[in-house]
C-alpha cells in the first residue's frame, strides 16, 4: 500500500509565526508532568466551554488546537452532541471523557483532560446528557469537578428542577473532603442587582440583571457553599461576558465556575475570566479560572503495549539487518550453555535480546492522526480567530460567517479526497498486486471510528463504580467466579477407567515450533509479536525449541473442519447447488468445560496418557489476569473453560 506523506503540525505562538515552536499562551500555566512527578505549588487552570457541537468533521482536532494557544489542565465542555458515554483520545493524546443521549445527538457534556495529568485521573461518571463528573487524585485533598448544561429558557420551569433535584442527588454522592468544582453553561443571569443580597454566594461584578434562573443558581450555591468564581474579579466586559447574539450586540453571562468556599482563597482572581478571542465557530466563550494546588499522581503498574513499526521488516535491508543483529545475539546466548541454563533466565535473556534489538532498529509505530486536517485548515481556523474581534461590524460579521462556512466545506472536502485517495490503493492492492490483507487493513482504516470505551460498571449490589482500581477488581471478581463454576454433570465420567499404556516421551521438533510461529498473531505479555520471531532467523528457532522442550513434552493435536467446508463450498458452487449451514451456539460453551471432567473423558476414549498429562499440566498449572485500561487485576486458577488454541476444538 502507497502511505500518504504527513507532516506532523508543531504548535506556534501567534497566528502570524510559523509551526515551529511552542505555544506561549496567554495566561500563566497549569501543571505539566515532564519528570514523572508533578510540579507542586503550581497553577492547575480548569475551564468550561459550550462549543454548541463537537459531531462535524474534525471539530475535536479544531478544539486541540484551538486550546493550545492557552495553558490549561482540564477543559469541561457543554453540547458536544455525542451520543452514549466513553472516553476517547485525540490526536494531541490529550484524553476526552463524555456522556450524551443514548439514540440522538442533543445536549451532551464532557471534559477535555491535557496529557500532562491523565495520570491523577481516578475515574469519571456519565451521570445524564445534561451531568457528568470526574476525580483527580490529589494532595492533600482529591479534587472533583462536575460539569452541567443546564436547560435553556425555552424549556419549563419543571424540567430545571428535575435538572438540579439530579445535581444535588450527584453532589451528595461526592466525598466531603474533596475540593468540588461545578461550572457549565448554567443558563442563568447573575448580575450585579444580586451582590448586597448574595453577598456569600457572588462577587459584585456582572453588567447584567438576574433572571429567575440566576436565582435559582445562587439558592442551589448557598445550600451547598459554594462561590461564583468567575463574578469576583473587576474585569473589563468583554472578558466578563460569556454569550453573544449572532449580530454581536447583545450579550450575556450565563456560563460559571463554582468552588467550594472553603477554597476561594485559592482561586487566582486576576486570570478567572472568559476569553473572548479563543474560537471554535461557538456563540459561547471559553471561560478559564486558575487556582493553586497541588496535584498527586497515581501509582500504578500498568501494562504498556509497546508497538513496533513492524512494517520496518518489509525492507530487505532492514530485515536483514535485524536478523544478523539479533542473531549475534542468540548465538551468544546458546554459547553460554542454554541447555544448561534453567528456564526462567533462558527465557528473560531471550525476551530480553529480541525486544532490545527491534526497538533499537524498528523503532516505536506512532500513532496515526487525521492526515486531512492540513494546515491550511488550521490557517483558517487562525483567521476566524482574528476576525472574531470584529463580529460586531455588519462588514466583520460578513466576513466571520464567510471564513466559517470555508472551514466546514474545506474540512469535508479534505476529507473525502482523502477517502478517494485511499479507495484507488485499495482498488491497486486487490486489482494488480492481489494483495488481499493490505486491502482489507485499508478498509478497516477507512470505515473505523473513534470507538468510545465504558469506563463505568456495575458491582454485584448494582452500585456504579468509576474508579479504575474497583472497576478492575469487580473484573477479577466475575471472570474468577465465571471460571470457577462447576457445572452440572455425570459423576459417572469421573469415575471412568483410566489407560495404562505408557508412551515415549518424544523431544518436540524444530520443524514444528517452525511450523508453530503464525503471523498477524497478538503478542503476549512478553510484548513480542510473531514476525519478529520468524525474522529473526534460523537461531530464533533454536532457542525456541529449547525452551519449548524445557516446559513440556511433544504433544498436538488438529482439526481440518474449515478446510473440508471450504471444499464442500467449492463443489456446491462448481455444480450452482444451494448449500445449508447450520450453527449451534452453546452460551459461554468453552467456558463452561470442567477440567476434571475432561480428563477422565479423554483417558476413557484411550487417549494417550502422555498428552493427558501435557494438557492437564497445561491447564493445572496456569493463571489468568484481567487487563484493564492497561492494568493487570489479580491474578487466579481456573477450573473451567478451555484455551481458543489448535486443541480446543477436540477438548470441547
């Protein structure tokens, strides 16, 4: 396949500057993780934002780069108009939590979490279209912020008490000791006319009048202490408004930040404010508020999947070098007397040989962005943002709205001749080279979408978990018992008469573990993907039947059902006969095989006794581990259930 030439899009500083160094911003930072610990005594920076709909083609890349022109930490955002709840990432690897209607794209809200701390991220919560939360491991109090969108003025009365019955129900659920942040589109008017009776609840600065629902704001604040934070500082107005009429002439503050009172002290008042010049074609401003704290990371072993660039191999001289370099390697290890040497060390130097040695000429496989978002579209972008200033104008209005619609039609037109470029390599790959599998990893790659991931289940009570580590033990906890179940059968077969005939123990070949390493497998816990064993050469093999010889003894066993389908499928089409297939489908069935059970089934149909007791050890002796968000649970035995490999067809 013919790959598209990219060019990753570095950050710049102004509009003006080419890509080539980092965003200045315009506010004084949040905290960044270079070192693997986070800087204490630093500004964390949150915001919130109503971007009216994250659904359009390439509007997440818009956010990302909109947002690096400022320091930020964590960004909440209002009508996304997502569907379901997940969590995705974007290009950037910054991190996107969300919640949205089930069936419809409406409402929606989520948080944009910045790379440098998705490390105190403990868990979120999809509460509503309208609700969500998410915790941040932190020192000396965990922080949780709750971002809402509240009903619009068009809606009734009714519905915005439904609307805060179910906030209140949420912030009754948050621990105490946590520093609770809400903030959101609240649709509600809070002005100045409100500060003499309100004096606990808001600051004195707004150039609007309260509204019923402002005061329905400042009544759910008081009853929970907490603090406007964006209405305390004196700041000229258009960095206090947050809405704008599509004509520019009318304006509002209906977007907040709340706190805990207990932590307004900690709130930076001087750079809590909206910014109007960050732009993403919203009606709405991004609305900032910066404080001091100190957060914590997270400990964790997680299990990181390195991926190699695999595709490396394809070149002759790479390939050839990777062998010869390698191989050196292994033929240093089998001088050192690998017959001799127990099999745990044999195993980690050999591991240990073939990972060094392929990240050091495969390198890592980076992550593939969205090649269409060019940066032509992100100049574009770069000019709406210049020319927000100037909506108030009939002729800078004009020329806003005109700029907007060239980035809507530019994004789907780059995308689709990207798409059209991706079709002919997929027409050139089946066509002229019949090569099948690259046709179908294009495919994949143009039908794929950003697959939202549940982060949130249900423990045996029915209580909603959110946090990683209970999340993973309730894990552990269902597959233990799924594997642990003992099912209903004839005790009979227990007590069935066992063989006595005693094979010879046969060595396992070279030419079967040969045989034995496939292609396009997924790799292990050891992270060592299968081409790599079969480009390695000749002493790959070597050490490979040692070690195979080490743990057990020669034993197999195969089947060749698809292969005689496919025959069976070939004459019926030779002679144009229909032909029937008929599956049965037995629930969880090869998890519901006992171990017991099949091994005195096997030993009374004369199965040799030597491959029983393979087997058996095969299965006696291992355990099983639930990965999750790249962390193992604990791990367990299992007395039920077979492995999907070459042998589980027959053991079924």
């Amino acid at each position: 396949m013919t790959k598209i030439a990219t060019l990753p899009i570095p950050a710049r500083s102004s509009p003006g500057s080419p890509r080539t160094a980092p965003t200045v911003g315009h506010q004084d930072g949040g905290v960044k993780c270079t070192t693997g610990k986070l800087r204490t005594r630093e500004n964390i920076v949150v915001g919130t934002w109503n971007v009216r709909t994250l659904t359009a083609d390439g509007k997440l890349e818009e956010l990302a780069h909109e947002m690096d022109q400022y320091h930020w930490n964590i960004l909440g955002i209002s009508e996304l108009r997502w569907k379901s709840f997940g969590e995705t990432s974007t290009d950037k690897g910054h991190k996107l939590y969300f919640s949205g209607k089930e069936n419809k794209h409406e409402h929606g809200v989520g948080f944009l979490v910045h790379k440098d701390i998705l490390g105190t991220v403990m868990g979120f919560q999809p509460v509503s279209s309208r609700l969500i939360t998410i915790r941040l491991r932190a020192t000396p109090f965990n922080i949780t912020i709750i971002q809402a969108y509240a009903p619009t003025s068009t809606y009734q009365d009714s519905e915005v008490e439904d609307f805060y019955e179910q906030l209140q129900a949420v912030l009754d659920q948050t621990p105490k000791k946590d520093i609770i942040i809400m903030q959101g589109d609240w649709n509600a008017k809070v002005g100045e006319d409100a500060y003499p009776n309100w004096k606990d609840t808001c600051g004195p600065y707004s150039n609007i009048k309260t509204n019923d629902r402002g005061l329905r704001l400042l009544e759910f604040a008081r009853y929970n202490n907490l603090m406007l934070a964006n209405t305390l500082g004196l700041h000229k107005a258009s960095r206090r408004w947050t809405w704008h009429s599509p004509n520019g002439k009318n304006h509002n503050q209906i977007d907040y930040i709340l706190i805990k009172k207990r932590f307004q002290s900690s709130v930076n008042i001087g750079r809590t404010r909206s910014f109007p010049k960050a732009d993403i074609g919203s009606d709405h401003d991004l609305v900032l508020m910066s404080f001091r704290l100190r957060l914590k990371k997270i400990k964790s072993s997680k299990y990181t999947r390195m991926k190699l660039n695999l595709d490396k191999l394809q070149d002759p001289e790479v390939a050839e070098l990777f062998k010869t370099t390698l191989g050196g390697k292994i033929t240093t290890l089998l001088l050192e007397g690998a017959e001799d040497t127990d099999t745990d060390t044999m195993t980690t130097k050999f591991n240990t040989a073939v990972t060094e040695t392929a990240t050091a000429i495969l390198g890592k496989l980076r992550p593939k962005k969205n090649p269409w978002v060019t940066n032509e579209l992100l100049d574009l972008c770069d000019k709406r943002r210049a020319l927000k200033r100037s909506k108030n104008s009939p002729e800078g209005y004009d020329a806003y709205r005109t700029i907007n619609k060239d980035i809507k039609k530019q994004m789907q037109s780059a995308k689709q001749n990207w798409i059209e470029e991706h079709c002919k390599e997929i027409e050139n790959s089946l066509k002229y080279n019949n090569n099948t599998k690259m046709a179908y990893q294009t495919v994949k790659e143009l039908t794929k979408t950003k697959q939202p991931r549940a982060s949130t289940i249900q423990s045996k009570t029915g209580e909603c978990l959110t946090e990683e580590q209970k999340i993973l033990d309730r894990w552990t906890e269902y597959c233990s018992e799924l594997y642990n179940r003992i099912p209903n059968g004839d005790p009979a077969v227990l007590s069935c008469p066992q063989t006595t005939d005693d094979d010879e123990k046969l060595p396992i070949l070279r030419e079967e573990v040969e045989a034995a390493v496939k292609k396009g497998k997924a790799a292990g816990v050891d992270n060592i993907p299968a081409e790599l064993l079969q480009a390695g050469g000749e002493a790959i093999i070597d050490v490979l039947t040692i070690i195979c010889n080490k743990i057990w003894q020669s034993g197999r066993s195969t089947t060749e059902q698809i292969f005689n389908l496919r025959i069976i499928c070939e004459k019926h089409l030779q002679h144009q006969q229909p032909l029937y297939h008929v599956f049965v489908d037995f629930k969880k069935a090869f998890d519901r095989v006992w171990h017991t059970a099949l091994w005195a089934t096997m030993r009374k149909y004369n199965i040799s006794p030597n491959l029983v007791s393979i087997i058996q050890n095969l299965y006696d002796k291992a355990t099983s581990a639930v990965l999750h968000n790249g962390a193992f649970g604990d791990w367990f035995r299992t007395m039920t259930g077979v492995a999907k490999d070459a042998s589980s067809h027959l053991s079924f």
